[in-house]
C-alpha cells in the first residue's frame, strides 16, 4: 500500500519509510502512535543486544538516538557532558564513520538548561526538522541530520 506524503503531497513508494522527495517519515495509519525508533543496549557481560524503549534512552538525562544511517538505527549516545563532539573523527563523543559527515562537523552544548547543536563549519550542513543550521536550541524530539545519519533528540 502506497502512502501519500504529509509534508509535500508526494506518493511513497511500496514499503517505503521515508519520502523520496522530502525525506521525511511516511505515517502509516496502523503505526501512528507506535514508536519510529528500536534501541538496543549492549549487556556488558553477556555481549548480547539488550531493548530499550526509546522514552529509556533519556530517562537518565538527554540522549541521541540514531533513526536511520549505515545500519546502526536504534543507537542511542546519552548526553552527559555540557559540549559533545559530534563527527567523523574517531574521538567523537558521538562518531558517525562516513564521508557524508565532517571530521569536526558539529558540537552538542549546553547552555543553562537547554541543549544547542552548532554546526562547526561542515560541508554538508547540519539540520534540525529539515532546515539547515548555524546553531538551534534543541527540544525533545527535534529531528537532527548530520550526514546520511538522522537521529532523534531526546530530552529527560
């Protein structure tokens, strides 16, 4: 069953979750109300793949949760420091290994009680809900894209 687009009108292709034209996510009817997003967490011991609902992967403060990119939809990175490298620079605090994403492409900081993303001069820009951004204060679910990777914002 296809699904017409709510953002720009564009008929979706069968099966698919995202528009081709827009990017933004397809609703289907019987999936309005179910969460977008699975998270998994690492068991330490057992190095088995563990559920986490997402709402979990911000009980404890703000998280990153990766919606869709090169297989690793699900991952969450919990905001705990007050400034988060973001890039494809392996000592990231959140590292996105692809060349859509900037070494150095974006910084997570905190600013009395909210959380900006600041775009650090990439090439390919750093988005919040589809617009491009020098510097956005993040709400609870804002969608962010860096990259091929979007990820969601989840505040506590």
């Amino acid at each position: 069953m296809s699904i017409r687009c709510a953002e720009c009108g564009q008929l979706g292709a069968e099966g698919a979750n995202y528009c081709q034209r827009c990017g933004a996510l397809l609703q289907r009817p019987e999936a309005v109300g179910e969460p977008a997003t699975a998270t998994y967490r690492m068991n330490e011991d057992t190095g088995e793949l563990v559920a986490v609902e997402v709402g979990d992967a911000a009980s404890r403060g703000p998280a990153l949760v990766i919606r869709s990119g090169a297989g690793r939809a699900g991952e969450s990175f919990p905001v705990d420091h007050e400034r988060m490298s973001i890039g494809r620079r392996p000592e990231a605090d959140v590292f996105l290994d692809d060349v859509t994403v900037s070494r150095d492409h974006a910084v997570l900081i905190q600013r009395g009680d909210d959380w900006y993303l600041d775009d650090c001069g990439s090439l390919n820009g750093t988005y919040v809900n589809r617009s491009r951004i020098d510097s956005q204060r993040l709400q609870d679910a804002d969608e962010v894209q860096i990259g091929k990777y979007k990820l969601t914002f989840r505040a506590r």
